[in-house]
C-alpha cells in the first residue's frame, strides 16, 4: 500500500511539474511576443517622428523660398517705380530746342517759351538753368 500511495504521490507531483513547465513555456511566449510588439511600436515612432520632422524641415524651406522670392519680387517693383518716375519727372523737365543752338550764339532761358535766334525753346516744370561755360 504504501508503494501505490508513493506512485500516485509521484505521478501527481510529475503531472504538476509538467503544467508548471507549460505555464513556464506559455509565460515566455508572451513576454516574447511583448518584446516584439514593444520594439515594433518603437520602430513606428522613430519612424513618424523622422517623417514629421522632415516634413516639417522641407515646408519650412519652401516658406523660406517663397519669402526671399516675394521680397525679390516687392524690391525688382520698388526699382521699376523708382525708374519710371525719374523717366518721367526727366522727360518732363527736359527743355527742347526747334534745332541745336550754335556755340557762337549763346541761348537765353527763361521760363515760358521763347523765341529767339537759335530757334523755339520749349520746357515744362523749369524752373532754373545752369549756363554752359
């Protein structure tokens, strides 16, 4: 009898071992799986915030670009308006003669057209000459 209650005793014990060791085994297969997924995660967040980063890095340049290029265009329009009234406060200060004056008969200028022996003068918006020496 005792010999039967040590078989069973033995046979209950091994039983135990043998779910303890598929409790173990279930257990570790979690914790790889786990593992796996933990690391995957990581990999996805390194992964955006390199995306997003660079996202953001390439519409910040471009921001830039357009900024430097819309500056350009605003000074290129300041330079063209500057142009245009120099052209026309000059073409409309310039005094005209009828036909080249002679340099042995000085011209006389005065404000309002006049005539005289080198020809008609006419000038808009003069108000003071300087004689050529």
């Amino acid at each position: 009898m005792v010999l039967v209650v040590l078989v069973v005793v033995v046979v209950v014990v091994s039983m135990v071992v043998v779910v303890a060791t598929v409790v173990v085994v279930v257990a570790t297969v979690v914790v790889v799986v786990a593992t796996v997924v933990v690391v995957v995660a990581s990999v996805v967040v390194v992964v955006a915030t390199v995306v997003v980063v660079v996202v953001a890095t390439v519409v910040v340049v471009v921001a830039t670009v357009v900024v430097v290029v819309a500056t350009v265009v605003v000074v290129v329009a300041i330079v063209v308006v500057v142009v245009a009234i120099v052209v026309v406060v000059v073409t409309h200060t310039m005094c005209r003669w009828s036909h080249t004056p002679l340099l042995s008969h000085p011209a006389v200028v005065q404000e309002s057209p006049s005539v005289s022996g080198q020809g008609v003068l006419s000038c808009l918006a003069v108000s003071m000459h300087c004689p050529v020496s």
